[in-house]
C-alpha cells in the first residue's frame, strides 16, 4: 500500500468516523461541564492536592463551545462558591472560592478575613475533621484549622503560622464586573491578594464535587473516602 492509499484508509476507517464523537465530546467539555485535575494544595483543606472535581460550566451562564461568548445567563457568581477561573496575569487555570462581590471592599489583617467593615467569624476545627485527617501528618501539625463563616455560608480554611504570607492585605474596592478569589489555605495561595480581581468572563464554572482522589505521596493511593463528596 502506497502512502497516499495509506492516508486515504486511516481517513476512512479511523479520522472521519471518531471526528463527530470527538467534537461533540469536546463541545460539551467546553460548554457544559468538565472535570479539572488539582496539583496544588492552595485549597486546602477543601481541596487536597490529587482530587480531582466536577465543573458545573451552565452554573451561571452558557457559552458558545470553545469561546467566551455568553449565549444566556442565569445567575451570577455568589460569595462562597468555588469556581475555576482564569489568573488575569498569566492566564493559568485556577480554582478559587469567591470572597468579595461587586463593591465589596476586602481587607485582612493578621490572617482575619474583614468584609466591607465586618470581620468574618471563624470556629476552631480539630485534626479529625474531612480533608484536614487526609493531610500528612507534617502538614497536619503544621496547621490551625478552622470553619469560616461567610454570611450563611461556611467552610473549612487552615492557615500556616509558621509561614511567611501575606497576612495583612488593603483594603481593596473591587471593581463592577469583577470578584476577589482567596484560596482556603490562606497562607500557601497565589490569588486576588497577588494578582488583582477576576473579571467575570473569566469564571468558567463552578467547582461542585470531588470526583475521584489520589493520594500523591503514597504512589497514587485512592482516597476512597474523597470519592463522590460534594464541596462546601
């Protein structure tokens, strides 16, 4: 078989039967929901390096597939939810909890979260609790867990004493259009303290479950208790 009957046969039998599926699979990831693997630890405790979670993309709006073209919208972004969005300085893929809204000012001062003139409440959480029991023991001994309350909604954030952060942070304005971003783990995250406010088109989706999890310093070992869990 001549090359020319070779590209013709792989065309035939293979390319043009898989082309539809694929791009049918790929518009649906684009447009409608998707999976996104986590290697960093910025969300601890909620989410653990090697998870790997749901993307909600109709949880606000739909899209045109493989543009920011927005067809509809529902609903906008609220404070507490965990999206994945778009760093606006290098344009790498994170995923975020929303802090601060349209017009909200943002400030922190010594780790404490103060929201338009109102500190956030926060209540001590133990070792045992999920996501904080699933850390090394090192990580583990080496953090303050709590539960941060963010008007009705709550959540579980730990921070690094021993670290040096950036604990104490504007107060900022955030702009019409845009949203504040903090990782969980408040003292090992790059986020809106760094790189500025997300403007709304770039927030893809909304991060809703952990799908499947491994844990990455024992060869992949599956967290089964991490399977299938909804996040906070």
């Amino acid at each position: 078989m001549n090359a020319k009957s070779l590209v013709r046969s792989l065309w035939r039998d293979w390319v043009r039967p898989l082309a539809l599926p694929l791009l049918l699979i790929a518009s649906a990831k684009s447009a409608l929901a998707d999976i996104n693997y986590v290697p960093s630890g910025s969300m601890q405790p909620t989410i653990l390096c090697g998870d790997v979670v749901f993307i909600n993309k109709l949880a606000y709006d739909f899209r045109v597939p493989f543009t920011t073209l927005r067809l509809a919208r529902w609903a906008d972004p609220a404070r507490g939810d965990v999206v994945v969005c778009f760093a606006p300085d290098d344009g790498t893929r994170l995923v975020k909890r929303i802090i601060g809204l349209p017009g909200d000012t943002i400030e922190l001062r010594r780790d404490q979260l103060i929201i338009n003139g109102q500190s956030a409440t926060h209540a001590p959480l133990p070792v045992t609790f999920p996501g904080a029991r699933d850390l090394e023991r090192a990580e583990q001994a080496a953090a303050v867990f709590a539960r941060e309350n963010l008007g009705a909604r709550s959540h579980a954030v730990m921070a690094l004493p021993a670290r040096p952060a950036l604990r104490d942070f504007g107060p900022v304005r955030v702009p019409a259009g845009h949203y504040f971003m903090m990782g969980d783990n408040r003292d090992n995250s790059r986020d809106s303290r760094f790189f500025g406010t997300i403007p709304r088109a770039e927030i893809i989706g909304e991060a809703k479950a952990v799908v499947v999890s491994a844990d990455l310093n024992h060869w992949l070992r599956p967290r089964l208790n991490r399977f299938l869990t909804r996040l906070e």
